[in-house]
C-alpha cells in the first residue's frame, strides 16, 4: 500500500510549525500505524533528515501515550481503539493521511507530534488516590461491595489518561477523564473517607489547568479508547455539589 501523509513537525515548544509532507510505499495492510510512522523515520533517518518525534510504550492500548490526531479524530478512525491499535487496513490505498498532536491549550507540545499531558497527573495529584495505608490486600470478601458498585468502579478505572476526551470535545473539557478518576474511588468503601476532599480538589485542579467545561455533546465518549461512560461526568457533579455545599457548612 502507498500512502501520502500530511505530518504537523515542530522543532520546539517556543518554536512555529507547519504541515509536511511525505509519500511512503510498499507497506503492508497488517502494519499498524505506529510501525507505519517507524518505517517513515527509518527513511527520513537514511536520508539524513530528523526523524518524526511521536510518543509510544506498550502499543496495545494500556498505556494511552500514542496521543495522535488522525484525520482529524482523536486516535483515529477506528473506535473505541487507541492510535497503536489502528492498522493501514482502515485506509484506502493511495489515501492522504494527516497526522496532528491533540490540539488542547492544556497539552503543550514540545516536539512534532509530542506533546506535555502533565496536567491530567496534577488532577490526580490534587486527589484520585487513598492516602490512608491499607497494607496487603485483604481477603475479596471481607469487605462486602454491591456487584453494581464494583463494576461500576471498574468501568471507570478502566481510563488509561490518554487525553483523546479533551482532544476532541469542542470545549477541550477534561471532564471524562476527571469523572473517572473520581468515581472508581467513590464506588467502592475504601475511597468514602476522603470523598469530599477528593472531588473539590481535583475538579478545581482541573479548572486551574485550563480545561473547558462539558456541554454534552459527548465526542469525549465517542472516542474513548476504554468506551468510558459519560453518565460519569453527572455522578461527578452530583459529587461535588454535594461537596461543596459541605464545605460551605462548614463541615
């Protein structure tokens, strides 16, 4: 298969980048995109040109840091898949390919399709953990969970953080990704001592960093590689309603 791609290249942060194009052939439909973008590489490489820099580790949809936008969609056009598990069997032979960073103010970039997602860390920072030491896991049973509760939590911590929900919501709301870190906790006992507290100081992080808000136009869902639920977000806000209005209480 042939291919012309369209690649955003930027040398630095500080630096203006632009659209370049490349053409490359003989690659086969099984190739996944990420091998198809090391292939590229190993020509530019061999020709004496900088490689294109690209964030990857596990390459089967675990680690989310293949944060790429292609053809304009976040991960690309098979979903819900990671860009790692797109393969060139989902692009006609001859096809023009544009390959993009995520556009989020919040996701600097800091080289060609690299780009800083620092921000979602510091949300879970600011409160998606257990600080209480819990010591080895206890016995499954010994602390009865409702079936409904625990594979609710399940659901949402299944979020691999890769972005893809603020890469394509039209507001670059982080919304999803903060709702699901914030329910995976609060389903289960081990997160109600600290529930308050959690939802308050990871919702504000998240206004800190820039994000926008959610208007339910659910894109965020539609392209989450871990098909997260956006009835999240409500548990979110319910959460922290109820939050804030403690605090205010003083409680």
């Amino acid at each position: 298969m042939k291919f012309k791609l369209k690649i955003w290249r930027q040398d630095s942060a500080k630096s203006k980048g632009g659209m370049k194009r490349y053409e490359i052939d003989q690659v086969s439909e099984n190739t996944s995109f990420l091998e198809m973008l090391d292939i590229l590489n190993e020509q530019l490489v061999n020709s004496g040109e900088e490689p294109v820099a690209f964030d990857s580790d596990c390459r089967e949809g675990i680690c989310g840091t293949c944060s790429l936008t292609i053809n304009g969609e976040a991960h690309g056009p098979s979903h819900p898949a990671a860009a790692c598990q797109l393969y060139m069997r989902q692009f006609k032979d001859g096809e023009t390919i544009t390959v993009e960073p995520f556009r989020v103010r919040s996701f600097p970039i800091v080289k060609d399709l690299v780009i800083d997602r620092s921000a979602l860390d510091r949300i879970v920072q600011a409160g998606g953990f257990v600080s209480a030491r819990t010591g080895s896991a206890p016995e499954a049973n010994s602390t009865p969970i409702p079936k409904h509760n625990a594979d609710l939590a399940m659901e949402a911590a299944a979020c691999i953080g890769c972005g893809a929900c603020a890469a394509a919501c039209p507001n670059a709301s982080a919304m999803l990704f903060t709702s699901a870190k914030i329910s995976h906790l609060a389903f289960l006992p081990q997160g109600q001592a600290e529930r308050s507290r959690r939802v308050l100081g990871m919702v504000r992080q998240m206004d800190v960093e820039g994000f926008g808000n959610c208007t339910n136009t659910y894109e965020c869902e539609a392209v989450c590689p871990a098909e997260i639920s956006a009835s999240f977000i409500a548990k979110m806000n319910r959460e922290y309603a109820v939050a804030s209005l403690r605090e205010r209480m003083g409680e």
